[in-house]
C-alpha cells in the first residue's frame, strides 16, 4: 500500500510541475528604443555634452555633467547619455587601450631595450590620465583601465611620462559599438540602459554576435560615468521584448527545420530526481544534438533552409524566404522547444533585429553573410555525468574528466530544455 502511494504521490507531483513550471507568460511592455546614429540624437547628445578632453589630436572623451536626477531625465536625453558614454567607452577602449593610439610628441620619443617609448601629449603622470578617465569611469575602473596601470607599457620620468608605441594585441576582439539603446531604469543618481552591441563574443560558439548587454551608470563628482569598460548580460526581466510577445507553444512533437532535419522536443513526464542516470544523459544527449542544429544551422546562419525562389531585395542585400518558419514568433518559438525562453531571446531573438533575418508581411526572410562563421563547439564525443538532480533541474557535465562545460536542464512549458546554449566552463579539478 506504501508503494502504491509513493507512485500516486510522484505522479501527482510530475503531473503538476508539467501543468505548473513555466507557466508564465512574458508580460508585455512599453520600451522606448533608439537607434544610435539619428541626427535627432546626436544634437541632443552634443547638448548635453561638456567640452571634449583629448587623447590625440583625433580622439577625445566628452564628459556629461550632472545637471539634473535621472528621475527628471526623458527616455529621450537618458538614451543620449547611454549612446555617448558607450561610444566614448569603445573610443577609449579600441583605439587607446587596444591599439595604443596614443597623442605623443614626435620629438621626444627614446628608445629603451628595442622598444619605442613617447612622451605623452594630453597627460603627465598615470595620475592625470586616471583623473580623465574618472570623467567616464568609476574611479575604481579609471584606476584598472588607465596606461599607467599597465607597468610594461609606460615610463615615467622627471620630464613626464612616457608610454610604448608598440600596439598592444588582444586575440578574438572585434570592436563593440551600440546599434540601439533603451533605457530601462532611471533613478536619482543611477542609469541603467540596454545596449545592442556589435561584435559581443559567445564564448561557445566563438562567433561575434550582436548581442544585447546591460550598462549601469552612476554620478560620480558631478558626472555621468560607466560603471565598468564592460556591460553584463540583461537579467531575464531585462530582455528585449518585441512589441507582440510571442506565445510558446507546449509542442512535445518532433518539428522539421531541414529538409532531412527535425528537432526533438522531450516532455516533462516524471521529476528529475527520479530520473536514471542513462535517462538524463539521453535526455541532455538529444537536447544537445538539435541544439548544435539550431544553433549552427539557423543562429549562425550556416545552412539556413531556405526557398531560393522567394528573394527580396533589402538594405541592399538579397533576402530569401526561410523555408520552415514562417515569421519571427515561429522561429524563436522553435529555439525554446530545445533551449528556454531566456535563451530562445538570446539567439533566435536577437538575430530577427539587426542581423540574418527580417520579417517583412509577416514572412521570415533570410540574407547570407560574406563573414566568417562560427560553429558550436559540441561533437557529441564526450561521457556526459549527472552533477545534481532536482524536481525540474538536473545539471550535466558534458565531460568530466577534461575541461568541460556544464550544462543545467530545467522545466518549462512542460518541457524539459537547455537553460543557457553556452553553459558554464568548468575545470577537471572543480569537477
């Protein structure tokens, strides 16, 4: 009689959490986004700008005095401060922290051990370049990012400080520069805006991406600054939400993507602590398999399938007609089949905006892109092991005994798909 109980009981509790986990639907919004570049907003962000301070005779900084609280601010001047502190950011970063394209004077420049070292223009002392740093950054981050912090690059002497003119070298960088911001909280002394950058690195795939990330910016001694050189990845009720929010469908039935290719969505049918070992690895095995389908054949665009009949022409570009999706709620909606919402807005999401993909009259086009791809790095070769099994989570290393990347499956929609595509790197000593 026990037994019996303890069945009806889980499938009562498997039952529920199939009905129950996910359920939310995304609660609509209203967002007020701004391309960056508009003529509109470059008068408004030179308004609120103060006098530029050089770190070239070509490249400047342009501090953004305090004048009023964010509270005050309209969506408006609060997305004009974002775009101008984010293009000064990439400045800085790009061509001064990345390429060395310091202003230094020709005349005095001294050669020491085989490298060239001149005698900075704009600043004297590590001090002084932290100090116009501060009117971007944080003092803390004015601190970590100025040249003189970088004890190999720079040489200071009684005639002031000199700085290598060598370039410095950063593998798998591409610079980021915003396409569109949003504001999306405004308090006395905070900002927090959402950015669409050009160029953000998924570690996973090792492909530059359009991605949406998150800059917090604060006042700091009468200014507008950045809390850090680099944004964070927008909180699930920090994603960008198209003006219709998609309903996912609970498909549990195979879907075609490919002409010979389907994706295999899996039910949640009892709770992940019940699960054997073999069934969460098959289950984490097929996941990641139409994973590596979605995520190269469609995220990134390598074999998108697509009626080479149905063309467009676009932005100056030719756009076919995708072939299994008819629009953008569709394509997204097949990507959280397998990944979860979160994830689903990531990827298929983001590159409906401002990448390989359009929908115009509600049909979903396609345009192939003369860049290197990237692919995801998943070959199915690994000994996949249970880390932990909850009710609606289980969490997976791909593969254990080398460095591997650890994966966490949850529920939702009555579901069980992959949390993050990129899961988390882990060592073989954490594991």
């Amino acid at each position: 009689m026990k037994k019996i109980a303890c069945l009806v009981l889980s499938f009562l509790l498997a039952f529920g959490a199939a009905g129950c986990a996910g359920e939310e639907e995304p609660v609509p919004r209203t967002e007020v986004s701004f391309r960056t570049g508009q003529p509109s907003q470059a008068v408004l962000m030179e308004s609120l700008q103060e006098r530029p301070i050089p770190f070239t005779d070509e490249l400047s900084i342009h501090p953004i005095p305090y004048t009023k609280p964010g509270t005050e601010l309209a969506d408006e001047e609060a997305a004009a401060i974002a775009e101008s502190i984010l293009w000064d950011n990439w400045m800085y970063y790009d061509k001064v922290s990345v390429k060395n394209e310091i202003g230094y004077d020709p005349e005095r420049v001294i050669e020491i051990e085989g490298y060239h070292y001149g005698k900075t223009k704009y600043y004297n002392s590590p001090e002084e370049e932290q100090e116009i740093l501060s009117r971007l950054y944080v003092r803390d981050a004015a601190k970590r990012w100025g040249q003189g912090n970088h004890k190999v690059m720079a040489l200071m002497r009684e005639d002031g400080l000199y700085l290598r003119l060598e370039p410095g070298i950063l593998p798998n960088y591409a610079p980021q520069i915003p396409l569109e911001v949003t504001p999306i909280l405004k308090e006395e002394k905070r900002l927090v805006a959402r950015a669409h950058m050009t160029n953000a690195l998924c570690y996973r795939t090792f492909f530059h991406g359009n991605e949406d990330l998150v800059y917090e910016i604060l006042e700091q001694d009468g200014y507008w600054v950045l809390k850090d050189i680099f944004g964070e990845l927008p909180a699930p009720g920090q994603m960008y939400q198209p003006k219709e929010v998609y309903t996912y469908p609970k498909r549990t039935e195979k879907i075609q993507v490919q002409d010979d290719g389907f994706i295999h969505p899996i039910p949640y049918t009892k709770p992940g602590e019940l699960l054997s070992e073999e069934e969460a690895v098959g289950m984490f095995r097929s996941l990641m398999a139409d994973a590596k389908l979605l995520i190269e054949d469609y995220y990134l665009g390598k074999n998108a399938a697509v009626d080479p009949e149905v063309c467009r022409i676009e932005e100056r570009k030719k756009w076919y007609k995708v072939k299994y999706f008819d629009t953008a709620a569709e394509f997204e909606g097949a990507f959280a089949v397998i990944f979860s919402r979160y994830s689903a807005r990531r990827t298929a999401g983001q590159v409906v905006r401002y990448s390989r993909y359009r929908e115009w009259d509600g049909e979903l086009y396609f345009a192939p892109e003369p860049v290197p791809y990237g692919e995801f790095d998943y070959t199915g070769n690994c000994e996949p092991r249970v880390v932990s099994q909850e009710m609606h989570k289980l969490v997976i290393d791909e593969n254990p005994e080398l460095h591997s990347w650890r994966y966490t499956l949850v529920v939702e929609d009555g579901r069980w798909v992959i949390e993050d595509f990129n899961g988390v790197y882990t060592s073989k000593e954490e594991n």
